[in-house]
C-alpha cells in the first residue's frame, strides 16, 4: 500500500463535509471535509503501488477548476484516473449542495 | 439528437416492470440501510468521518476503509425505534474483522438494554458478507461468537429481520447469523451457505463441487433453493418497496412463538431422513421434504 499527500492553494471556504464511494475493486472511497486553513490537502492510501505521478497528475488537473478549501482522504482499490475524477466531484457536489 | 431518436423520445412507451423498479442490489450498503427507515428519521452511527477503521489492514497492505465495511443506522420504523446493520459486500468480501464486528454487536446490544429499558427496538440486519475477513481471522471469529450472543438476547425481546439480497450473498459464520434471526429474507440473487462453493470445491475436490457451475451453486445456495426447503421465511424481488415491506411486514409480527434455529427435533429428523449414499438434486431435495411434511 502506498501513501501519498498533496497540498494545493485555496480560495474559498467550504461549509460541509461529504462522503461518497466504497474501497472495491476498481473503486476509491473519498472523504472530503472543510479544512482549518486557506489550502487544500489530498491525501492518498492505495494498494496500486508506484502511481505517485500519475495521482499528481489527476489532482493537479481537479485543482485547476476547484479552489475550496479541503482536507481529502482517498482510500482507493484501483480506481482509474476517470473514476478518481467523477468521485472527486460527486464529493464536491454533495460538499456543496447539503 | 437527430430525427430518429427525436420520434422515439417522442412516443409514449410503456416500460416493462423490471425497468420500473428501484433495484435493492445495485444500491450500495449506506443507501440500503437509509431505504428500511421512515424517511428523514436515520441518522448513521460511528460513520466515515467518526474514522474507526481497521487498524490491522494497513499493516498488511490492505487499504482500510473508513467505516469497516459496516454501516450502522438508528431510526424509526413505522413510527418505532430501529437499528439497521448493513454490511458492504463491496469492500473486502463484506468479511467481518475486529472493527465491523464491534460496531454490529454493540448494535445489538444497545437495542437489546433499550428492549429490557421498555424502549421497543426492532433490529435488520443486512448481509452481504463472505463471513470472517482472513486478514483478522482469530479476531474475526470471536467477533461471530459476539455477534450471536448479542442476536441470541435481543431476539427474545423483538424481532431481529435478516435481509440477504446478493450479489455477495452470505457464507461462513455470519450464516450462522442469519440463521438465528427471527425472520430471513432472500432474492432469488441471494446465496446463503456455511461453505461457499470456492471452498468446497478447495477442501473436497472438483467431482464434490464445480465452483463454476452457477446452475449448480444457484441450486444449492440460491434464494429460492433455501426457501423452498423451509429455511429462508421469505423469497423477495430484487425491488427496494418489496424488500421494505416484506421487513415491514415481519417486524408488525413481533418476535416468533418458536425460532427456527431452536427446533432442533424437526431439523434432526429432516437430516437423518436423507440418505447419504444418494446424490440429491436440488429439486427431488424441494420435493421430498415437503412431501414428507415435515417443512
């Protein structure tokens, strides 16, 4: 199982909290709560080892559209970048309409 | 959209009712549990964001998840308290480990000390699990013996509804579970079996169990298999509204004068009636007990 943890810059507070997905195959769980601070942190447990690039990669694209300020676990099972994407933000969505 | 596909949008068409109904199965554990509940009275107990995970998982290089694959709900049902426990089969089998196993049994045993507080509390139990998760195997199989204590008193007091749907079904010692329930639901989809048909085939050979063969597992361990032989009270569509109100159903009829799992006699003498050296089909199996009347 590899870990992982990323920060990003925030500009926006965020008021509730969201959970969605299941650590199944193929899937990733994402919890995302409002942060402390102006910024945002990821961070990752996956048992696909040596993606570090590649999940850098995913969130750096997110983050260039999302701007609130967020703490993100992800517990993945193998999730591809497209899954990893639509969690993201079906998290935000619930993050924002609750 | 072309002009085609603008005319059959168009049409009124009558849906076949397997297109009308909500699925039960394809909704995940969480949304299961909400589904039992009159609406807007759940909320979730010791949740994602409560964190209490396996700690053993990670040490293994399993990636934890943040509830244990166990959702535990209080709310009422038909305007009574009621707890609802659903196992994701989703993450890691549905299996039973040291976290997921604490938070079912004191599930049970909150709503056995409200029962004996006069506080009447149903309890549903929702399982789709593969029994003992291997990574926490001796942890797993106390938290089984746990769990059937905690059945054991609080079935005296209320009814405790089991719900085994599929797709994972329910194997090893949380069939013993569902087994002592006051009442056991199952689809067709659903499979319930002490051994599952990998293991058997495992531990006594492919001429014993083809483990490929689903006519063959689906004949043994199916739904309907297990209902047609007296040992599931009910055979549901995969349908959120008959799945709610078949429990609805069980609970307004409190806890039963005699469990199934106490009439020992009836259940010996099925056993003893059969003759090992005879290979069972699954239908002659159907038959030959219900003739015998002795279901």
């Amino acid at each position: 199982m590899d870990t992982y943890e990323f920060d990003f810059p925030a500009t926006r507070k965020v008021t509730h909290r969201a959970h969605v997905g299941v650590v199944g195959s193929g899937d990733l769980e994402v919890l995302l709560e409002p942060s402390q601070g102006m910024q945002a942190h990821v961070k990752i447990r996956t048992n696909v080892t040596g993606f570090r690039d590649t999940w850098k990669a995913v969130l750096d694209r997110f983050f260039s559209r999302y701007n609130g300020a967020v703490a993100i676990e992800i517990n993945d099972a193998g999730a591809t970048p497209g899954n990893v994407l639509l969690r993201l933000e079906q998290a935000v969505e619930g993050s924002e309409h609750e | 959209m072309n002009e085609s596909m603008s005319k059959v949008g168009a049409r009124p068409v009558e849906q076949p009712a397997f297109l009308q109904r909500q699925s039960f199965i394809e909704m995940n554990a969480r949304e299961r549990a909400r589904s039992f509940f009159d609406p807007g009275t759940e909320r979730e107990l010791v949740g994602p964001f409560d964190r209490v995970e396996s700690p053993w998982l990670a040490l293994q290089d399993v990636t934890p998840q943040s509830d244990d694959g166990c959702i535990v709900m209080k709310g009422k049902i038909g305007g009574e308290a009621a707890v609802v426990i659903a196992l994701e089969g989703a993450f890691q089998g549905g299996s039973m480990g040291e976290v997921s196993g604490a938070k079912l049994t004191a599930a049970l045993d909150l709503a056995c000390a409200d029962n004996e507080n006069g506080i009447k509390t149903y309890a549903i139990l929702q399982l789709e699990t593969g029994g003992v998760r291997l990574q926490e195997a001796n942890l797993g199989l106390a938290v089984i013996a746990e769990i059937i204590g905690s059945l054991l008193a609080l079935r005296e007091h209320a009814p405790v509804v089991c719900v085994t749907a599929g797709s994972v079904g329910c194997f090893g010692g949380m069939s013993l579970v569902a087994g002592l329930a006051s009442y056991l639901m199952m689809t067709r989809e659903g499979r319930l079996g002490m051994n599952g048909p990998e293991v058997i085939e495992q531990e006594a050979g492919i001429e014993e169990f083809n483990s490929k063969n689903r006519a063959l597992i689906w004949g043994i361990h199916g739904g309907k298999q297990r209902y047609e032989t007296g040992l599931v009270d009910a055979l549901v569509d995969d349908n959120v509204g008959q799945v709610v109100d078949a429990v609805r159903e069980f609970l307004r009829r409190g806890v039963p004068s005699v469990h199934r799992s106490a009439q020992i006699d009836l259940l010996q003498r099925r056993i003893a009636m059969l003759d090992p050296s005879h290979q069972w089909e699954p239908a002659e199996l159907r038959e030959f007990w219900t003739r015998q009347e002795v279901l």
